[in-house]
C-alpha cells in the first residue's frame, strides 16, 4: 500500500479544520443551500454558523486518533486517509442531524432525508476542501534534522551514513561487518572493514542475537520457528544464549 506523508502538528490541522469550518459557513449563509434560503439574513448568520463549529470541533477530535494511529502503525497510507473522512463525515453527520433537530433550527426532515438530500450533497463539496487543505498541510510538514549515525571501517573512506531508523542489521562476514539498511524502502547492504563489537561501540542501541549479527529491534516482525526472527526484509538467527534478553526486549 503506497505510504503517504502526514503532518502531526497539532497547530497545523487546528489551522484545516478553522479554514473547512469556515468555508462551510460561509457557503451555508451566503449560498443558503436547501431550505436554508427560507430564512432571512440575520437568521441565517446566528444559527448555521453553529454547523462549521461542528464541523471543527470534530475534525480536531480525530486528530489525536489519527496521530495515535500513524504512530502504531508507522506509516500513513490511503487506505487510512479515506477512512480518516469518512469517519470525520460520520461524526459530523450525527452531530449536525442533533442540532437541526434542536428548537433552534426545528428542522423537519427525518435523519435519512436530511443525509441523502441535505448532508451529502454539501459533503461531497465539502470533501474537495477537505482534501485539498490536508493534501497541502502533508506537503508543509515541518522539516527537521534527521538524527543519523554514522558506522565507519577502517579504510578511511568506508563510511555509512544512516538515519537510525532504516538500519535493520549488522553481520559478521569474515574481517568485514554487513551492514542491512533500507533506502526508500528497498532494501540495501554495504561492507564494511570492522567488527561487530567495534560497531555495538559505535551504535550501543543495537541488540546482539547471535555471534554473527546484531539487529535493530524496531525492524522486528515476527518469529520464525523458535531460533530465527524475521526482520524487514530478511531472516536472522537467534542463538540461545541470547533469546531470552531478545524475548524481554521485544
């Protein structure tokens, strides 16, 4: 599933939903959809405003959710976004059917002819902006210095620069280190003239599962039988001597 950027900052979808809450306002007081043009004016600016305050109030709701989720899962894909709106039309479709059923509005349609004939219609203008502004927020995600470590030989120009994060394994291979790290997603691996306890040196982080390898934890995936494990992308071994710290760790 294609992965796609996502902007977690707080601030930065408060400054969506302000900007889809008032569009939706806006559109509903001065385009006066529906039977909203029945009402005059005045009318019209004291009771539809309440709609795009619903309309962000539950757009911000989802934002932790939605930040929980991409944290779980590490990743942000399609597939999680059209299920972001579609449980953002959900929620905002209940709560505004509640309040149009208040005496404020005293709205008279029952809750399906209020969702086929007044809801869907506005959503499916609406999804347009929605789209749009967290399509733009993910390309103004806030940029930052990428923590990286770098793994050296003893050749001066055996040199690996790496964000932690795409190192997935070290092994011994003879006088040299394998190093297993990821770019794009694909994955790559480059020797290296060092030893594996001259790396855990260098990268204390890393976790030694056999004499031959160590691993970084975060790229685990499951076991495979009872003495491999199965990283990104590759199947290490695990000695028994160490199972039993990698069992605590993971």
């Amino acid at each position: 599933m294609r992965k796609l950027p996502l902007n977690t900052s707080y601030k930065h979808h408060a400054i969506a939903a302000l900007v889809i809450s008032l569009w939706l306002t806006l559109f509903l007081v001065f385009i006066a959809p529906f039977d909203a043009s029945d009402l005059d004016f005045n009318a019209r600016i004291i009771i539809l405003p309440i709609y795009g305050v619903i309309s962000f109030v539950t757009y911000l709701l989802l934002i932790p959710l939605q930040n929980w989720i991409f944290l779980y899962f590490k990743k942000w894909t399609i597939t999680l976004e059209v299920l972001f709106i579609i449980v953002f039309n959900f929620i905002q479709i209940i709560a505004s059917f509640i309040y149009y059923k208040t005496d404020i509005v005293n709205g008279d349609y029952n809750f399906q002819t209020f969702s086929l004939y007044v809801y869907l219609p506005i959503s499916f203008i609406l999804l347009s902006i929605i789209v749009f502004s967290r399509w733009f927020l993910n390309k103004k995600i806030p940029s930052k210095v990428e923590n990286t470590i770098i793994l050296k030989g003893d050749n001066k120009l055996d040199i690996l620069k790496i964000v932690p994060e795409d190192l997935i394994c070290i092994s011994s291979a003879d006088n040299y280190v394998e190093v297993s790290y990821l770019i794009k997603g694909k994955l790559q691996k480059k020797l290296l003239r060092n030893t594996l306890k001259g790396i855990q040196h260098d990268v204390p982080n890393l976790l030694k599962v056999h004499r031959s390898h160590l691993i970084n934890p975060t790229h685990f995936k499951e076991w495979n039988g009872s003495s491999s494990i199965i990283l990104s992308e590759m199947e290490i071994p695990v000695s028994k001597n160490y199972k039993a710290h990698l069992l605590e760790v993971i």
